[in-house]
C-alpha cells in the first residue's frame, strides 16, 4: 500500500447505519460528503442501499475504512467500491473456496483486520480503501430481509452516528403494500426536538414515504448529538389493512407469496407450563428478573388459561402436580411461589423438560392450546447430560403435540443446544440478553405467544411448487404466518390457495385464487422471487440444524445452491471484492452461532464479520457474518502490519504478543480491553470465605494460552489440569481422567464432568468451565467463572465483576471509570470463553487502569 495516513469511516444502515471514525480530527483533513440510505419495502420485503461518499482532502495518500452494522437477519447481497471512475463489484462464492484465497494469504505471512458483532440485534464488517491526494471513493452496499410481524406492527429501525456533520444527509424509505398501510409511526431520538422538523412523512393509501434531511446545524441538536454530529435513532413503525381472513395472496413472474394474519378469530385458552433454571449460575440479577418478568406474566394471563410452574437445579419442582386455572386465587399463591424462588444447585434440563411435558399430556383440555416455556442460563450438568440423548429424549416425550419455546439467559448458554430442541419441537430459540432490561425482554416473548388464534394450521397451494414452510403448529395474534413458493407452468388460473386450522373446537377453511385483473409486476428478478430465495434459505438454514447425516448434506447443498444464484452472504457462503491492484485481500466469515470456523490463523474468531488481508497481488474482500457475542476473557495474538502508515489503533509496546483479557462493562455495548504479559503465574480466582482458589501458568506466546491450572479447596484436595491429563486428588488418592474421555464424578462436594474436551467443575455455590483448544499446533486450556462465589473479598484475574464506565467525547476517546479519565482506542479480541470464540470489538485500556491496581498483585510464586 501507499504511504499516508489512517482515519476510519463507518456506517450503519436499514434498519441501522452508522458512520464511526477512529479519531477526531479537527482540521477535517477527510470528509464524508454526502451519506445517504435508501430502504424500499414491498410485500415486507426491505431492500436497502447504503451509499457513502468520502473525499480525501490531503495532499497525500490516506486509507479511508468503510464500517458497517447491519441486522443479523439480514443478507448482504451486493458491495462495490467506485475509485478513479473505476468500479470494483463483489462476487458470492462458496465459502470453502474462498478460504482457500484466506489461507494461501496467510500462509504468505499476511496480516489480519477483525471486525466484531455487537449489540443484540446487529452484526458489522468493514474494509479499507488506499484513496489518492485529493481524491474520492464511493462505497455502496446492498442487503436484504423479510419484516417480521411481532405484536401487530413491523418496525424498520436506522441508527445514525456520522463522528461529522454531513452536508448532503439523506434518509429515505418508500413503502408500498398492496392492502394498504393501516398506520405510520416514526419514533426514535431522531425524531424529538429540533430535528423533528427535518422529518416528512406522507401516507397515502398503499404506500408511504419517510425522509429524514437535517441539516449540518440541526445534526448537532439532538439529546445524544454534538459536534462530531448525529448519534440516535430512527424507527419507522406500520401494519398494514387487513381486509380478508385469507390474508394477501400475490403473484410476480410465476413466484406467489401469501401473507396470512387473520385477526378477527376468538382466543383460544391456552394450557401454558413455565420451566424456571434455579441453579446457582442464575444468582444475582437473573434471578431477581426472571422472577419480576413471572409476577408481571402471571397477572397477564386470563381466567380461561390454564398453568403450571415448575422450578429445577440438580432436582425438579412443581408448584402444583396439575395445571390450574388462571383465576384470581391461583394467581395468588402463584406469585407468592415465584417471589420465593432461589437459586441453587446443578441444572437437570432434562428431567425439568420431561417434567412440563407429563404436566401438559396429564391435563387435557379440548379448545385449548398448549405451550412450554423454558428458561435457562446454562449446560445441562447433572442428570442426563448427553445433549444428543436429551434431544432425542425431549422429542419423543412432545411427539408434535405443541410447540417448546427455549429461552437462553446470558452469553454462557449453549444457545445451539436450545434452539436445536425448540426447532425440533415447533418452537425458537431466543436468547434473552443480561442487561438492565431483561425481565421486559421476557415479558415481551410472552407477549408475543399470549394470543393463539389457530393450531395446525395447514397451508395448501394446488398448483404450486417449492414451497417454504406450509405446516404451523399454532397461530398467535400480532404475528403472521408468510409461505412463498413457485407457481406450476406459471399457470395462476390453476393455482389456489387453502387454509386448513382449528379455531378452539372447530375446524375453519379458507381459500382464494389469484385474481388475473390486477397488473402483474413486470420487472426482473421481483421483489417476490428475491423473498421466496431468502425466505427458503432461511428456513433450509433452521433445517441444517436439525439433521445428519446425508440428510443434513442435501439440506445444505440446497441452501448453497440457492446463496450461489441470489447472491447472498450468509454461513455456507463468502462475498470476494476485487479491489486496486497492489491492495491486500481480506477475509471475512459468517458462521451459525456455536459454529467454530475454519482455517488457519484465525481459528477461533467465528462472529461478525471478520476481514483477513492477503497479499498485494492476490487483491479481494470477503464478507460474512453471524451472531453477537461476548463473555468476559478474550485473547488475541496480535500481528505486526505491513503498512507505514500511522496507525489509529492502539498496540501493545512489548515484544513478545501479549495475551488480550476482557473486562465485561455494566449496561454498555462494548466491553473493556487491556493485555497481559505472556509466561506469567496468575491468581484466577481466590475465594477466602469458602477456602477455594484457582492459579493459572500462561505459555510462552498468546497462542499459547493456560498451560496448566490448579484449583485447590479445603485442605489438601486440588483439582489439576494440563493439556494431556485431569487430576483430581481428595487429599488422600488421586485420579486421573484423560481429556478423550467422558466422565461424571461427583463426591460430597465437587462435581467434575467431561465431555468433549470441556470439564465443568461445581465447588458449592461456584462454577468454573475448563475448555481444552489447540491452535497452531499448540494445545493449551481457557478457564471461565460461570457461576461467581458469593461474598466479599473475591478477587483475581477471572473474577473481576463488570465496570461501570462513561464515555468523554474530546479529541481523543476517553472512559470515566470510579471518577477517572482513561484514555482508550477502540480495538478488538477473540473470545476462548465459548466454543464459537466470537470476534468482539472492545475498548482497550492500560492493564494499570484495567487492573485497578499493580500487575502483581494478579500474580503468584506457585501453582
């Protein structure tokens, strides 16, 4: 590359965009002349186009980076970068084959950029661009997703944080639904003061528009705005008439989709068993709001309802051996049960499954709707503890009787183990995120399911092909049920559409053909042929999950194929960008949640999006994304870059590549950073109140993480670990467990199961997952604190609770954290504290501040 400068640009777009800079700078020696994001929605299908054009004001070559957050539900579907009058598009490809491009790169010594998921609801990814003296780049970007329905209304959501005043600033969004769009609400922090008067919205019969122009004043007069500009959102918020039962039933160039959301049907009383994780890993805030988000949904639930509650750690609880009706009485003693319940013990997920499923087959109820809620924070631990066994178990105990909806607490659940068993039974997953507002994330889940209207519901379309899903085990209301599919021979005056359910007790059909007065759409590649492919890969994507074998091959062989012809980014494929010859390549990858990706150096950064260089000569872009994810102890190994350009991201001054930790942050987006020497001996975990301590021998390099870990309680017992074999010593005998092995042991006050390379280890009220990886053909072990010990005077490395931090605009970052100003760089991290080792952008501090105090007062002399 080209000597000069490094400044960063970000965006976010459509239902979020953003622009970010990775420094102040106020003399503007860049600009971003003109951002616009345009999202057109048809048939609830939203295309958007984010397109920012950036101006190099200097004198000399500067790399400008090109930052994007995008909803995970979404497919990226076209990139292009336009440099000189010369375009540079993006091609999808398999993304075995573009690993191949990563790893050659790699194996030439290239370096690497990583990019993080963040948020709930947003992944992000960017690339750089070397643009000339006084020169511009235009980047655009395209991405696609179907609007789904929650509560009666589809939001389309755009956060815009700019870091400058934009003179040409343009958000627009054109809406156009057939029936009609009932309501049109725009809400957000952009929306209040000043800059509501830069907002025009018209609403006229099927369609509606929304532009939001402020100008360069009024970007800065918002609550969150200033100098560096707007900082807020924007949330579009409609619903469209609902004229017939049979919902809206369109065609376009022999593709249909159906839009099914009948609102004017009785409620059907529904028989609903709440399964409530009490193991000692909920202690603390989950427990307090799981049991405000019970109180809040038992009062919710009506007289006709029928419930059951039913509480488990390493033993499972009913509060009643039946289920009982929802009257006033009930709800009484109900509440007074779940404002009892406590945390404790192991987690037995199958037995409590087990337990709500005989709860619902024991009490029958003819009209009603039957439902299970499961609730947990972890792995299960004791009991049956062989996740392909408690699946299968889970299974046949339901038998397609009514939906299981898992609900994950936190970023330590196995989230692929739940969502596996909720697809496999009707239901999802959801992941319910710790933070401030988390007992109204689970009432808002309830809210969602509180309503059936229909159960077996079958979709039946004479005349049509490759359908999506057709057959829905239940039907709420504020939802909407959409099937696409392919007309036969494009015959539409031989294709119907039927609607089979059960309305309480009896039996409703509905049925419509395509009228053939109404105009067809004319142009190519319809928006409803685009919706079909995404709508198809979405679901063939769930369906991957829960198959093997051969099935599970042909199931993805059919997703790729269909991401290969609609070009969209997603876990099986990659998006290569040709850039300027003499640029590195870089690489990006989507996995599914839980999934570890593969390839060489980068082995453990699976989520987000994450771009690799390769080397100049062999110029592309890849893209990719997946879930969010952080826990709080990451590591990096950091490599040295091949530009001379000042850099903007902070790096360590040692010589060997330090170790990167993460501090998890209180109600905050992005975690705390800092590194660590390599080859140290540090205090893990000392709990003096329960005589349990846990040391830890770092290797010589980052890659190297934990060569051994000891952790020693009462007395003489200590537990050993290292790469080759597991110790366990009661003080008088010892035993050893080989890494291979599959093991259950338990005395009167330890617990120790292993399986897949992963030792789960209960002292009382603590527990510590220890994770055995190999990376570059060293193995080494990464220990995680799941459940703290309680009490004061905790202390060490893995024990650290969240900090609270603010952050101080200025011309460069800062945190306040107890009362002080730390200067930081926004960089990233690799988190080994799960499987997946998601990729996470953090802000990196000195280890002094990180620490709160010396370095070594972290270490010891002895294991």
């Amino acid at each position: 590359m080209m000597e000069g400068v490094t400044v960063r640009v970000g965006l976010l777009g459509l239902l979020l965009a953003c622009v970010t800079t990775a420094m102040a700078n106020k003399n503007r020696d860049w600009d971003i002349y003109s951002f616009h994001i345009n999202s057109t929605v048809t048939s609830r299908y939203a295309t958007t186009i984010i397109t920012s054009r950036v101006a190099n004001r200097m004198d000399q070559s500067q790399e400008i980076e090109f930052h994007v957050k995008i909803p995970k539900m979404a497919f990226i579907s076209k990139f292009k970068m336009t440099i000189e009058g010369q375009t540079y598009d993006g091609v999808v490809k398999q993304k075995e084959e573009a690993q191949q491009q990563y790893t050659q790169a790699v194996s030439r010594g290239q370096s690497a950029g990583i990019v993080s998921s963040v948020g709930r609801t947003l992944e992000e990814f960017k690339t750089s661009v070397t643009v000339a003296a006084l020169s511009k780049v235009t980047f655009e970007l395209t991405y696609e997703e179907l609007l789904k329905r929650r509560l009666g209304k589809y939001e389309l959501l755009i956060h815009a944080r700019p870091m400058q005043p934009v003179a040409d600033f343009k958000i627009d969004v054109y809406i156009n639904e057939r029936p009609g769009v009932n309501f049109l609400e725009i809400k957000g922090g952009l929306s209040t003061k000043e800059l509501a008067n830069a907002i025009t919205k018209t609403h006229a019969s099927s369609e509606a528009w929304v532009h939001f122009y402020p100008s360069k004043e009024q970007q800065s007069q918002c609550d969150s705005c200033g100098e560096q500009g707007l900082n807020g959102d924007l949330v579009i918020v409609y619903d469209v008439h609902r004229n017939t039962s049979m919902g809206e039933l369109k065609e376009s160039k022999g593709y249909f989709v159906h839009h099914f959301a009948p609102s004017d049907l009785p409620r059907i009383p529904k028989n609903v068993v709440f399964i409530i994780d009490r193991s000692g890993s909920m202690h603390g805030r989950k427990m307090k709001q799981t049991r405000q988000a019970l109180l809040k949904i038992l009062v919710d639930l009506m007289e006709d309802d029928h419930f059951g509650l039913i509480t488990f750690d390493y033993t499972v609880s009913a509060w009643k051996n039946e289920l009982l009706p929802a009257n006033q009485e009930n709800l009484e003693a109900a509440k007074s049960f779940a404002r009892h319940i406590r945390d404790r013990g192991a987690t037995d997920i199958n037995a409590a499954v087990l337990e709500g499923t005989a709860m619902l087959n024991r009490n029958p109820r003819e009209g009603s709707a039957s439902l299970l809620i499961l609730l947990t924070d972890g792995d299960p631990t004791t009991g049956e503890t062989n996740l392909k066994k408690i699946h299968k178990n889970v299974k046949e105990a339901i038998g397609k009787k009514f939906p299981l909806y898992c609900l994950g607490f936190g970023m330590d659940v196995n989230f692929e183990f739940l969502e596996k068993m909720a697809l496999e039974n009707s239901g999802v997953g959801r992941r319910i995120y710790e933070d401030s507002d988390a007992a109204l994330q689970l009432q808002g889940f309830y809210e969602e399911v509180a309503t059936p209207l229909l159960t077996d519901v079958q979709m039946v379309y004479v005349g049509g092909a490759n359908l999506t899903q057709t057959n829905f085990s239940q039907y709420y209301n504020g939802s909407e049920i959409v099937v696409s599919g392919q007309i036969t021979d494009n015959n539409i005056e031989t294709f119907t559409a039927e609607v089979i359910a059960i309305s309480k007790s009896n039996r409703v059909m509905y049925s419509e053909t395509i009228s053939t007065d109404e105009p067809i759409e004319a142009r190519p590649d319809s928006h409803i042929q685009r919706l079909w492919a995404y709508l198809t890969v979405k679901q063939l994507l769930d369906k991957e999950v829960q198959s093997s074998g051969k099935m599970k091959e042909k199931v993805k062989k059919e997703a790729l194929d269909l991401c290969l012809k609609y070009g969209f980014v997603t876990p099986l494929t990659s998006m290569v960008v040709t850039k300027p010859q003499g640029e590195a390549s870089q690489v990006a990858h989507k996995p599914k949640e839980g999934e570890k990706p593969s390839g060489s150096r980068q082995d453990f950064s699976g989520l987000g999006f994450q771009f690799m260089s390769g080397e100049a000569g062999y110029p592309g872009l890849l893209f990719d994304a997946a879930e969010d994810s952080y826990s709080a102890y990451i590591m990096e190994e950091h490599q040295p870059t091949h530009s001379t350009k000042t850099a903007t991201r902070a790096t360590p001054t040692t010589v060997s590549s330090p170790l990167r930790l993460l501090l998890p942050a209180e109600d905050q987006a992005l975690p705390l950073c800092y590194d660590i020497p390599v080859a140290l001996s540090l205090r893990l975990l000392k709990d003096p109140n329960n005589e349990l301590s846990m040391n830890g021998q770092l290797g010589q390099s980052a890659s190297a993480g934990y060569q051994k870990i000891v952790i020693h309680y009462k007395n003489n017992q200590h537990i050993e670990l290292d790469t080759t074999v597991i110790t366990f010593n009661n003080g008088q005998d010892a035993t050893y467990f080989s890494w291979s092995l599959k093991i259950n042991h338990k005395t009167d006050s330890v617990s120790l199961i292993l399986r897949d390379k992963e030792v789960d280890i209960t002292i009382g009220l603590t527990r510590i997952i220890i994770m055995l990886y190999e990376r570059n053909g060293i193995k080494f072990l990464w220990p995680v604190l799941r459940q703290r010990p309680t009490g004061g005077n905790i202390m060490g490395i893995v024990a650290r609770p969240p900090v609270a931090y603010e952050e101080v605009q200025g011309t460069t970052m800062k945190l306040k954290i107890q009362d002080k100003e730390v200067e930081v760089s926004r960089d990233s991290a690799v988190d080994l504290s799960i499987r997946s080792a998601p990729t996470v952008a953090c802000w990196l501090l000195p280890l002094q501040s990180a620490l709160q105090g010396e370095l070594s007062d972290f270490t010891v002399t002895q294991l």
